[in-house]
C-alpha cells in the first residue's frame, strides 16, 4: 500500500522538481489536514482530562487561568467519585454484566458459526441470513417491548434484566464475526481428523477452536466494549442507584438538580472510559480486525 | 432377558452414533443457545413491540386491542412531526459529512506516513470510549458560560458573546450533530481504510504512468472498487444515526422546544418517562418503514451502481 505514493515520490523527484516544493505541498495535503482532524478527535479527551484535574476555582475562572492548563492539579474530583458517590459500585455492575453478556454471548456464538458453516445442515444458509437481519435491529426499537418482559419476568432492577438482553446485540455480531473466522480455516483439517475417526465435538474443541483464538479474541473484546458502552437497556431496566451502570449512573447521579459538578462529571467520564481503553491499547489489532471483519460482504 | 438388554444397549449405542453424526440433528443441538436467546428476547419482543404499538398499555398495566389508535393520533401530533422531520435532518447531514470527512480521513491515512498505526489507534478512541461518557464532555464543551469553543473563538476577535450552544433550536441541531460526527468519523474512516488497503498498488501505477491527476486516480479507481465496501459502511451508519438516543439523551435531553428530540428519544420519553408504553411502541414501530427505507437506499442504491459501472465496461 505504501508502494504508490512512493512511486509517484521518486518519479518527481527524478523528474527533477523541486524537493521542497513537494515537501510543502505533502505538508499542505497531507499533514495539516491529518493534523486538524486529529486534533478534532482527541480534543474532547484532552479536556475530559484537564478538567477532572482542575480546581473548582481554575474551573470556573478563565479570565485568571489558562483554561488550557491545570495550574494546581487536585485529585479532589476523582476522591469526590470514588468515596462519596456510588461509581464503585457502578464499576463492579458494569464489570460483572459485562464479562457475563460476553461470555454466553462468545458460548452461544462458537456454536452457532460452527454448525452455520461447517455443519451445514439444512437450512444454514438461511439461518446465516437471518443472523445478519438480527444484526441490524436496533435496540431502540426493542427496548419498549423488553421492559414489559422484563417486568413480567421480574428481573426488572437486577444484573439479570442485563446479561440477559445484552446478547440480544451481542450473538448476532459475534457469530456474524466467527463465521467468517471459520471459513479461513482449511476444511481439509478438519476432513483428515474426520477419517481419523474424531467425533464433531472434538474436531471443534482440538482442531478448530485452537485455530481460531485470535476470531475469538477480535469477538470477546469487541462485545465487552459493547456491553460496557450500552446505554439505552440500562437505563430502562435498572432503577435503583446502586444497581447502574457507569454510563447511566454517571449521566443521572451525578447531577444534582441545577448544580453540575463537571469536575467529578468528568472523573467519572475518564474513569469509565479507563478499562474499555486500556483492554483497546493491548488488543488495538484483534479490534480494528473485528471492526473491519464485521462490515465484510 | 438378558439378550434383550443386550440388544437394546447396541440399538442406543447406534442412534446416539447415528445422531452424532447426522448433521441436522448435530446443528440444531449447537444452534440451540443462540437461537433460544434471540428467539426469546428479540424475535419475540419484535413482534410484541407491532403488538404494543396497537394498545394502549401503560407501564404495569396490561391495555387494550386499540387497532391505529396511537398512530392516527401520532398522525395529527405536531411533536411527532417535528421529530420525523429533526431526524431526518439529523440523519442525512450526519451521515453526508460522516461519509465525506471518513472517507477524506481514510485516503490521508493510507498515505506513507511514520507512526501510522500509532495513528490508527488514536483515530478510533473516539469509537471505543462510551459514548454517553464522551457526550457528557461535549456537554461541557458545549456549556452556555465556560464553553471553551466560545472562549476560544471570544480570544481570536470572531465574536463577541458566548454562544449559547444549547439554548436555541438551530445550535443545538447543529451541536447534536456535530457531536454525532465526531463519533461515527473513527468508524467510516477505519473500515473505509482497510478497504483501500486491499486495492492493488499495480492499478495506481498504471494509471499514473497514462498520466492520471490524482483526482483521476481517485475518481476512476479508489471510488468504484470501494463501492460495495461504502455502501454496507454507510448502511450501518444510516442504521445507526437514525436510531440514535444516547447523544441526544446526554447533551440535550430533547430540548430547546423539543428541536433536537429523536424518534428513540421521543419514544422513550413517552413510553418510559410519561408510562405510555403504547404510544412509545407506536413511535418505535414508525421508525421501521423508515430504516427499512434507509437500509433499501443506502444498500441496493450503491450496490446498483456498482452493477451499472461493471456492466458500461
């Protein structure tokens, strides 16, 4: 991918044009536009940060303070969210409906991929269409009919409401991702182990699933992040303070009334983000992999 | 006695081989955790949701068979209009500068560049932070007296008073969206990218060397074959704009004057806030004919395209 614009380098260049007007001009095309869309993308971060680590005073005082620096920086904000609001708590729920969704989710998914694309039994190929339209249904439209459900089944105010309708997004996108995972993988394997006399469940327990740990990986990331992210769900099916959310509890706790306190709104902003980006900063290929792998065919 | 069990035990012996090995049986049995879950908590609750829609069921209140009763007076509900039409705007402006800024971001990126997936990794945080949580941060930059776009534009001489981002009708469009701009960018842009990292190097240096602009290059080869891959991109962002709630939900909750209220929020508003769970469902069910409309458009329309441009050669 690199090989073009390094042709079309050498060719100026040998043409014998000026080097540094090209120099200038990549800059005018390539690096100033980069470098204002970057700086567009990451601002809202950069202020998230400066602000939890300002003073009350530096905050609501630009005329004495550069509201682009922190002065004094205060861990007062962060000590607020963690030991007199319920985010703690917030944190551990999030933490907990997230893992759970994820792994029924990644359960459930593995085996319907499997039997869609290597067991091909009747009908799979419609069933791997439907999958994909299940994919599309959003959860605004579902949320109503699901909280009358919910209700009657009396999870409503519990992690289960949760972990339970999480998969709802989370197999169709898992199982759209595995499929194509497992059509990378050579039949032929599978064939051999299959004369060998190795039953289905152990072709996919040895043979398949070994091969495709970095599909699984690229699909429990990605469905964590989504489960950490959701909003709409929680905020219908969770009513109690210490049962939310960290995106539900940040937006309706921490307000009171007509009073924002933005420095522990922002804690809790950055805070929240904290887990979802680190476990993105490790994994960053396995996730643009599923991203990109997602929107295939 | 004794023969009998015999015989009995190889006869299960051979169906539970038979049935583990015949692929019918063996896939719905490996079917079954998935389909129950989407069965269950959406197939169901996709039907129960038309069904809603036809009653008028409160919260903790079962209701009644009303027929179109939510949707003819939706039909004469002068909100409800105004929400069609906020999210149309919303989704078509969106998702037009999504598309043009994504795709922009893309073709920079696929440039020889140092540090470039150091680069990638910082151009999706966008798209991984939660969402309601960076919203809360536009909130606060779009705040009526320490916005700092407002100071920053006050500093450059542009203007002379704070904006009030989310006090009149047109701003807090305009914010809304620029924030949903902000979020859907990263997505576009990444995909987008991985596709044009699959065009072939070869096909640029031909063109080159029959001394095609740049413009040409992109016009007449980067754009056709990226077009199956914009077109399922663009058909998710559509899918995604129009469904949204959490940014509206976060920086404006509806307001001013309901101007930036969605249909998700509206219908949340109404069935969750207010307890008409049958008029909520209604506003949800409306939004169908709609995405379906969006998801027909954005998917055949350039899927025909493609048709069209591998048939005139």
């Amino acid at each position: 991918m690199t090989a073009v614009p390094d042709t079309i380098a050498r060719a100026d260049r040998g043409r014998g044009k000026h080097y540094f007007g090209s120099l200038s001009r990549r800059f005018a095309t390539l690096y100033l536009p980069l470098g204002i869309l970057l700086f567009v993308l990451l601002f809202p971060f950069y202020w998230m940060v400066v602000t939890t680590f300002k003073p009350d005073t530096e905050l609501y005082n630009y005329a004495h303070f550069n509201p682009f620096w922190v002065a004094h920086p205060t861990f007062e904000h962060i000590d607020k969210l963690l030991f007199q609001t319920s985010f703690p708590n917030w944190m551990v729920n999030t933490l907990i409906i997230s893992v759970s969704s994820t792994f029924i989710s990644l359960f459930s998914s593995v085996c319907a991929a499997y039997a869609i694309e290597r067991l091909r039994y009747k009908g799979s190929q419609y069933v791997g269409m439907a999958i994909f339209l299940a994919y599309l249904v959003p959860p605004s439209i579902l949320f109503i009919p699901l909280v009358a459900m919910v209700f009657r089944l009396g999870l409503f105010d519990s992690d289960w409401s949760l972990i339970l309708t999480y998969p709802t997004f989370l197999v169709p996108f898992c199982t759209w991702l595995l499929m194509g995972y497992f059509r990378t993988i050579p039949y032929e394997l599978e064939e051999c182990a299959l004369i060998d006399g190795a039953s289905r469940l152990q072709i996919l327990l040895k043979i398949t699933l070994p091969l495709a740990v970095p599909g699984l990986i690229s699909a429990g990331i990605f469905a964590f992040t989504l489960s950490w992210n959701e909003f709409i769900y929680a905020l219908t099916f969770i009513s109690s303070s210490e049962n939310k959310t960290i995106p539900v509890g940040a937006i309706t706790e921490l307000v009171e009334g007509d009073v924002y306190h933005w420095g522990s709104l922002m804690a809790a902003a950055l805070l929240g983000s904290v887990p979802v980006v680190l476990l993105y900063s490790f994994f960053v290929d396995y996730y643009v992999s599923s991203l990109t792998g997602a929107v295939k065919e | 006695m004794a023969v009998e069990t015999h015989n009995s035990d190889r006869l299960a012996a051979r169906t539970g081989r038979r049935l583990r090995d015949n692929r019918d049986w063996l896939g719905a049995l490996f079917m079954l955790p998935a389909a129950a879950i989407l069965l269950v908590f959406l197939a169901y609750p996709l039907g129960l949701g038309f069904w809603l829609g036809l009653t008028d069921a409160k919260i903790g209140e079962a209701g009644h068979f009303i027929g179109w009763g939510n949707f003819v007076s939706l039909a004469h509900d002068a909100v409800f209009w105004l929400v069609v039409f906020n999210t149309t705007f919303y989704t078509v402006v969106a998702s037009v500068v999504k598309f043009a800024l994504g795709l922009y971001l893309a073709v920079l990126l696929n440039e020889r560049l140092p540090f470039k997936s150091l680069l990638r990794a910082f151009v999706l945080l966008p798209f991984v932070v939660p969402t309601v949580l960076s919203a809360i941060a536009f909130w606060w930059i779009y705040d009526s007296q320490f916005s700092i776009i407002s100071w920053m534009l006050i500093r450059l001489g542009l203007i002379h008073r704070y904006i009030d981002f989310l006090g009149e009708p047109w701003n807090a469009r305009w914010a809304v969206i620029a924030a949903n701009i902000w979020r859907g960018i990263p997505f576009v842009a990444i995909t987008l990218l991985a596709g044009l990292q699959t065009i072939s190097p070869s096909l640029y240096e031909a063109a080159t060397l029959d001394g095609a602009t740049a413009w040409q290059r992109f016009r007449h080869i980067t754009l056709p074959l990226l077009t199956p891959i914009i077109a399922v991109v663009m058909t998710f962002s559509v899918l995604l704009t129009f469904t949204d709630f959490q940014l509206i939900y976060t920086i404006t909750g509806g307001g001013p004057i309901n101007a930036t209220h969605l249909m998700a929020t509206l219908s949340f508003q109404r069935a969750i806030t207010g307890g008409y769970l049958g008029e909520g469902a209604a506003i949800a069910d409306a939004m169908v004919p709609f995405l379906l409309a969006a998801i027909l458009f954005s998917y055949f329309g350039l899927q025909r395209r493609r048709w069209q441009q591998g048939s005139a050669d």
